[in-house]
C-alpha cells in the first residue's frame, strides 16, 4: 500500500480576457483537466472603454488599459484566489495592432509593472 502525499489538481482556474473596441470583459473560468469535463464561470465582470470623440490611437489605448486594470481588479476582488493560466482575446482593433505570447514561470510572488522606456 502507497501513500499519497499532496493531491493532484483535477481542474485548473483560468483568467480569460476579451478585450474589443468598446468594453473589455474578465472571467474566472473553473477547467477540468480531465477530456469530458464541462468549463465553469465562476465570475465575470465587464468594463466599457472611455467613448471619446477625438481618434487619437494613443488616448484609445490608454484608455484600454485602464478598463483591462479596472476588470482585472474586479476580478482579483472575488478572491478566487491566483488562476493557473490567464488568456487575452484580442478583437478589432487590437489584433492588427501587435500580437505577443509572453510565457513566464516564477517560484516567487511578483509584480507585472509598465516600464517607461527612454528616447
């Protein structure tokens, strides 16, 4: 007879981002690992984009940003707890604009931050 030390996860918490040209929406979403298993939101919240007259692409995607941290916070306010994985889908249009997959693993607590960059 083994012993089984710890438990093996039988579902993964997933972050999943839309981000569109008028609202970015935010769910926790509860996966099983397992092929058969049906997805869960355990929450899901949605921020409208600032509406503003002028065109200026640099407003538009500061503006973005700020309705990404606002959901983000909404969803880190449920205290669901930190989620395995985080997906962003990107709609028009952000998808023209610059896609990136960034992958990134650490055994410590961080902070993803903006960085200034110099001229």
């Amino acid at each position: 007879m083994g012993f089984l030390f710890g438990s093996q996860k039988k579902e993964s918490i997933v972050a999943i981002f839309d981000i569109g040209s008028g609202s970015v929406g935010g769910a926790i979403v509860k996966i099983p690992l397992e092929g058969n298993g049906i997805p869960v939101i355990l929450k899901h919240v949605r921020t409208e984009i600032k509406s503003r007259t002028d065109s200026d692409f640099n407003i538009f995607m500061r503006d973005m940003f700020e309705a990404l941290r606002l959901t983000s916070e909404k969803l880190y306010n449920f205290k669901l707890g930190a989620p395995d994985e985080i997906v962003c889908v990107l709609a028009s249009p952000w998808y023209i604009s610059e896609t990136r997959t960034v992958k990134m693993t650490k055994e410590n607590s961080f902070t993803f931050t903006k960085r200034k960059q110099k001229n």
